[in-house]
C-alpha cells in the first residue's frame, strides 16, 4: 500500500496488529487484533467492522469479542468461493498489521426484549454469539442456526438453547414454523438473503409478528460480494 496513502486512512480507520489466530471450527478462524487505537471504542453487540485487505479491498467482519483495553476479536469463515476477505483470513498471522474501520451496523441487541428469537447461518452465528454472551443468563432464548456440517458449529454461549440444523435436511423457513415463536419479542434474523426474506415472511404473514419486531440483516448471496 502506497505511504502516501497513510494520513488519508488514518483519518478513516485504526491500526492494530494481529497477536492471536486459532481454527475454531471447520471453516473459521478467530482472529486476535489488539492496539492502542482499539481502546474505548464504544462497540454494540451485533455490530461489525471493516477490514482492509488485500490493498484497499474492504471487508466486513462481525465482532466476535471486544475488549475495551484495545482489543477485537474477529471470526472469519472460510467461504468456497474464495476472494480476498477469505484469502486473508486463512492466511494473516501473529505480528502482521491491520486496518480496520470503527465498529458500525444497527444489527444489534436489544437488550430490554421480552424475548429473542435467533434465525440465521455460518454468517450469523458470529454476531449471534455477540448478542448471546450480553444476555443475562435468564432471558428467554430461542431459535436455530444452520450450518453445512456439525464441525461448523462456532462454539456459543447459550448456544444449547437453539436448535442447530444441517443445510439441506430442512429449510431455515420451515424450521421457523417447526418452532412456531410467539409473537411479543425481538427476532433476529441473519445470513443468505434470500433466506433471509423468506424468514422474514414466515414471522411477519404466518406468525403474526410485527414486522419492526424483525431485525434483518443479509450478510450474503451467491453471485456477490461485500453484500450489505
């Protein structure tokens, strides 16, 4: 990355360095970053970053983790297609720097919910973990999770709480109706698209739900990339 290039990113993103990488699941590896820029970010359950890779190729991340003492983790899927965000996340290692944007994204928790309902993917599960890990261990929990393998399962607090689903034994829409959520909390519902939609309609037109009670957020869809 050109130097001259520096004062116009510093004024966009922090700088930090990565100090931790594990496989988590199958496909995902956590990713430690840490620095002084990274301290007393004011960070939301749910909320994402972006990461510069590859040059100036921006890719976004769920936060996993944060610390406020100047550190983020990340969990970074594998994706069989490929690309840069993938190219990086199998590859970066302990010592090398990044630049990443400030956390943003309204795909949060909402902490004061009767209830929260969780529906998504691979994709979901690390901003699902996020929200998991900042409910108070008597709020009421459900939902399901798919993913392509049992060995994808990322590894959630409260995650005995949902049901997990292997992807093309059944259909996250159906296994929405299989559990029938009342209407009356927040729904949370995250990953392809297409599916996302789909879920969305089953709370909204067969459960009753209001739709302002949906929280969507369509991380991906075959054919594109970087989908917001």
């Amino acid at each position: 990355m050109p130097a001259l290039l520096d004062p116009v990113l510093d004024l966009l993103t922090v700088r930090g360095t990565v100090t931790e990488a594990e496989q988590v699941t199958a496909r995902m590896r956590r990713l430690r970053i840490e620095g002084e820029q990274l301290a007393g970010l004011e960070v939301r359950p749910g909320q994402q970053v972006r990461v510069l890779v590859g040059g100036l190729t921006l890719r976004t991340y769920s936060i996993w983790h944060y610390d406020p003492s100047g550190g983020v983790d990340l969990c970074v899927l594998d994706h069989e297609a490929g690309g840069p965000g993938a190219q990086w996340g199998g590859t970066v290692a302990p010592g090398e720097q990044v630049r990443l944007r400030r956390p943003e994204g309204t795909f949060t928790l909402r902490p004061d919910a009767a209830r929260h309902f969780f529906v998504g993917d691979e994709t979901a599960s690390v901003a699902f973990g996020a929200m998991l890990a900042a409910l108070p261990g008597e709020a009421v929990v459900s939902g399901c999770i798919e993913t392509a393998t049992a060995a994808d399962r990322l590894p959630l607090a409260g995650g005995d709480r949902l049901d997990w689903i292997l992807r093309g034994e059944t259909s996250l829409p159906d296994a929405v109706r299989r559990l029938a959520p009342e209407p009356g909390g927040i729904a949370y519902v995250a990953g392809e698209a297409r599916e996302v939609q789909a879920v969305r309609r089953v709370l909204v037109q067969e459960a009753g739900w209001d739709r302002r009670a949906v929280l969507t957020k369509p991380f991906w869809t075959p054919g594109k990339r970087g989908l917001e």
